[in-house]
C-alpha cells in the first residue's frame, strides 16, 4: 500500500497516518519535531524581542519622568546665585531700568544739560550720573542699581560719536 500523505492546516508540516508504514512514518515525525522546534525557538525569540521593547518602554518612560523632575537645584550659578535662589529677576538676568521705571526725575546743571536722572523700579532707585567733556559731548554715563555699577564711556572724533565702551561691576 502507498504511503498516505497527510499535512497540518496551517503550516502544511507532514502528519503520520495510521495506515502507513511504520519505517514511512518515522521520518515524518522527525520532520515534524523539527519544524516545531523551529518555530518554537522562531516565537520564543519574538516573545524576547517584545519584552525588549517593553523594557526600553519602561526606561523611556522613566527618563521621562527623570526630566520631569528636574528642578532649578541642578542649575549650578547664575549671577553668583545658585539652584533655587536663581529667579527671572532683572538683576539675575542683566537687565537694567530701560525695562520699565515707575519714577522718574531729572537734574540739570547749571548749564542747563541732564546731569542726573533716578528711576525708581522695583521699588529700588537707579541713579544714572551724565558727565560731559569740554566741548559738551556726552563722556560718561554711570548707572548704579541694585549693587551693580555700569559705566558707558564715549569717545568722540571731531565732534562726531566714534564709539562707546561699558564696564559693569559690583557696587
């Protein structure tokens, strides 16, 4: 009698069939336990793979969540202040009263010409002195507020403004 050939459904993968002879068969079987071996280790590497992609999942979201909770505290000095007491202050940002006063008045000398102007803003005075060369030209420019001192000096060529150059410093 010839040998019955009978497959699986899904994988076509040879079935032994009780007709056949058992010599016939014995292959076949061993065939079948390979093609299981096989794609056991196949779906054992794809169940590894997802819980790799789980894993990186979970490490994403815990960098996340590390981001998440950074504070100012890892921030080392800004200004000479460190972590938390580093603030969008005008003094930690280097910003002077050209950013708002809410006073101001005007001194003249005796020539007539600003000599000094205070602003008040944040409720701390900025007292900015105008000195002038002898031709009348603006020379310098101080400026004092909050502890800080910036000096602009002016520097003229036949009258006509060739450049500034400023200092600034702790007062």
């Amino acid at each position: 009698m010839a040998t019955q050939e009978d497959n699986t459904e899904f994988y076509d993968l040879p079935l032994p069939y009780a007709g056949n002879k058992l010599s016939d068969d014995v292959e076949r079987l061993r065939a079948l336990g390979r093609a299981v071996d096989a794609a056991l280790h196949e779906l054992s590497e794809l169940v590894d793979t997802r819980a790799d992609a789980e894993a990186v999942d979970g490490a994403l979201d815990a960098l996340q969540e590390a981001i998440n909770n950074l504070g100012a505290a890892r921030v080392r000095t800004v200004n000479g202040k460190a972590g938390e007491e580093i603030t969008l202050a005008r003094a930690d940002l280097r910003l002077g009263p050209a950013n708002g006063p809410t006073a101001t008045s005007i001194a003249y000398d005796p020539g007539g010409r600003v000599s000094v102007v205070t602003e008040t803003l944040d409720a701390k005075p900025a007292v900015t002195t105008i000195s002038y060369d002898e031709d009348g030209n603006v020379k310098t420019v101080v400026t004092i507020y909050d502890g800080r001192k910036r000096t602009e000096t002016l520097t003229y060529n036949n009258g006509r403004l060739e450049s500034s150059a400023a200092t600034e410093e702790a007062v």
